[in-house]
C-alpha cells in the first residue's frame, strides 16, 4: 500500500507593499534621529561637566594660592611685630 502524498504547496512569497516599506523606513529614520538627539544631549552634559570641573579647579587653586599668600604675609608682619615689641621692651 501507499500512502498518498499531497500535492505541492507554492512557497509563500513575503512582499510588502510601499505604505509597510514607507513606515518602516520611517521608523528607522525616527529612531536614528532619537539616537543623534541623545547623543548631542549626552556630548553637552559631558561639555558642561568638563567646564564646571575646570572652573571648580580654578577657584580652588585661586582660594588656596591666596590664603597661602595672605598666611606667609601674616608670618612675615608677626615676626617683624615681634622683633620691635622685643626692641621695645629693652
């Protein structure tokens, strides 16, 4: 005995039509231009980061330079206080 076989099926072709190929360009396009957007803003937070660490860095240096220089003056004008009080006294 045999067994019937069945007869062959066409392969289904999978075509889309131009409004499917149209949404999908678009999509891709929207998701490209979401992608430049987020990669813009990320560049200018990193931009802004970099200024604000560098001007931070800045005033430090300033704040640090300047109490230094004002502790040495200090040292200077006591050192010489003390000299002429000393002078003074004898």
């Amino acid at each position: 005995m045999t067994e019937p076989t069945q007869p062959a099926q066409p392969e289904e072709e999978t075509t889309m039509d131009q409004n499917e190929t149209e949404e999908r360009i678009h999509s891709v396009e929207v998701t490209q231009a979401t992608q430049a957007a987020t990669l813009a803003g990320a560049q200018a937070t990193q931009a802004a980061t970099d200024a604000g660490t560098t001007a931070t860095n800045a005033a430090m240096h300033a704040g640090l330079l300047g109490t230094m220089a004002a502790g040495s003056v200090s040292l200077i004008v006591g050192i010489f206080l003390g000299m002429a009080i000393r002078g003074a006294r004898n």
